[in-house]
C-alpha cells in the first residue's frame, strides 16, 4: 500500500485502490454507519454545509480538482491503514515476544520492509497456531520472502 497503488499503466487513466482499503470500506459501511453518520453531521455543523453552497453557486469545480480530492482523500486512508497494520503487527510482536528474534535479523541481508512483512505474517500464523515455536514461524516467513542478492558475498 502506497500512494502508486492508486495508478496502474493498465487502468487507463483511473485509479485503483487496493484490496486492504476495500475491505476496509465494506468494514466501516457494515459496522460503523452510525459513527460514519456522526462525523458527517459534525462536518456539516463545522462548515461543510456552507462550503457545499458556496460551490454550488460557483460551478467552478474542475474535474480534475474533484479527483484530486477523492486521490487524497483515499490516500490518507491507506496511509491510515497502513500505519494501523504496522501498530498491530508491532504490538503482536511484542506480545508473542518476538523482539530478541528481530534483533537477530542482520538488516544488510535483509531489508526492513521484508522483515515487517515477515513479522506481520508470522504473528498471524502464531494466532492459528499457538502450538507452534513463534521463532521458527518468524524465520520460516523470512525465508519465503528473503531474495538475496546476486552481488552478495554470503550467497
């Protein structure tokens, strides 16, 4: 998930969202309506009302402002996401007491972004699998996403 994940050479011109921000959509709109409906009364009550007359009489708003504005606006919510998900995949870490493994992960071999997607999946096994050594989960899921480098000595 990031701010390209809304462009693809493929989609002719329109954006794409991911997967993650879908489902959380379908989430908000199945379980949140209530607290969804409260956030745009308090926008209405904060101005939105007014600004929505003021455009209205302006007629000034060019399409390509408007998907500017749907672009940042789903933007924020990836980011969001993306930002929740690592809070998560960092606080299960920390309860299944990951942390000492992690230390042990040399980053010249392994980049961060590998070891975060690796963590996040390993904690997920960990919670189908509670009989399973978390450490083992942990360097299993580094080894299905480590791709070493051609140039490297270690190889």
């Amino acid at each position: 998930m990031n701010d390209d994940s809304f462009f693809s050479p493929e989609a002719d011109g329109q954006f794409v969202l991911s997967y993650e921000l879908i489902c959380l959509l379908q989430w908000l709109m199945d379980h949140d309506a209530e607290k969804l409906k409260k956030i745009v009364g308090n926008a209405l009550s904060d101005g939105l009302q007014k600004e929505i007359q003021l455009h209205k009489e302006e007629q000034e708003g060019s399409l390509e402002e408007i998907q500017e504005s749907i672009i940042d606006f789903f933007g924020m919510f990836e980011a969001l996401l993306s930002e929740s998900l690592n809070e998560l995949a960092v606080k299960k870490a920390m309860e299944k007491n990951l942390f000492p493994t992690i230390d042990q992960i040399d980053s010249t071999v392994c980049d961060n972004a590998t070891v975060q997607f690796s963590v996040e999946k390993a904690t997920s096994n960990i919670d189908r699998n509670p009989e399973e050594n978390p450490k083992d989960l942990l360097f299993k899921e580094l080894l299905r996403r480590w791709k070493p480098d051609k140039k490297s000595v270690m190889n």
